[in-house]
C-alpha cells in the first residue's frame, strides 16, 4: 500500500493538484462563463474529495485536498504554467508527469484506481455546466471541445 509517507513534499504536492487540474483541463477546453467555471469548479472539488474506491493513495489525497478546502487553501497555490505553451497542453503534459510519479511508487491497482478517479473527476467537471446555446436554449451537457479533453484525460491516464 502505497501512502504520503512514500513521496517527497514536493512530489505530493503534484499529486494532490492532479484532480484540480484534470478539472482546469475541462475548462480550458471549452471555457464558459463565471456560472459555468463555478459549476465545474464545484464538481472537481467535490469528485477530488470523494474517490470511487477506497485505495489508501486515492484516500490520503482526497483527505489532504479536504483538508485543504476547510482550511481555505488553493490545492492550486503556487501552480505556474509556462506561459510559451498552450495551457490545455501543460496541464496535460503535467497530468503524465503524475501518471508517471504515481507508476514508479505506487502499486499497479493503485496507479490504476488512481487513473480512474480522474477521468471521473474530469467528467464530473465537464457534466456539471451545460455549454453553449442562448440562455440554455441549445446548450449540450458535454460540449465537443471538452469531449476531446475527456479522451485526452482518459489518454494520459490509460498509460
């Protein structure tokens, strides 16, 4: 069983932003407006603290981004994206650099439950705002810009 003990600070602290970023990686695909990115922002926080199985990595994570949340912290803080890149880009090539962290230490299950936590965790941000149309009128659950991310998301996680 794979724990926080396992990995440096700094290693942990990527690990714990994954969720948020699988989230950002929904909303820079299809960016909506402040009632939408409150929406997604919402569902990522709620689908970062409530893993789908009980792996102990998976647990320690979602207790710490809770922890976290009570406290007023950004899970985020301190996330610079380079500014050359496309942002979608980076926080995709970000998300493999976790993907990998997670294979070298941690058990193949655990790496694998880990990956399913978010894709679940992005699809949750992408079903939680309608996008496009007038006023709702028109507007789809899941737009096709962020269709693609979630195939992206699902890519980077799938090894």
């Amino acid at each position: 069983m794979t724990s926080k003990n396992d990995f440096a600070e700094d290693e942990w602290a990527h690990i714990v932003r994954a969720p948020f970023l699988v989230g950002m990686a929904v909303s820079l695909a299809d960016p909506g407006g402040p009632i939408e990115a409150t929406k997604e922002t919402m569902a990522t926080l709620k689908g970062a603290t409530n893993p789908s199985t009980r792996e102990q990595l998976l647990t320690e994570v979602a207790l710490d981004v809770q922890s976290m949340s009570q406290q007023r912290q950004n899970p985020l803080g301190g996330y610079r994206p380079d500014t050359h890149l496309d942002p979608r880009e980076q926080v995709l090539e970000d998300l493999r650099a976790v993907r990998e962290l997670i294979a070298a230490k941690a058990t193949p299950e655990e790496a694998a439950a880990f990956g399913v936590w978010m894709v679940e965790v992005a699809q949750a941000a992408a079903d939680a705002a309608k996008e496009g149309g007038f006023m709702g009128i028109g507007a789809k659950r899941v737009s096709d810009r962020e269709e693609t991310m979630l195939d992206r998301v699902r890519a980077t996680f799938a090894g």
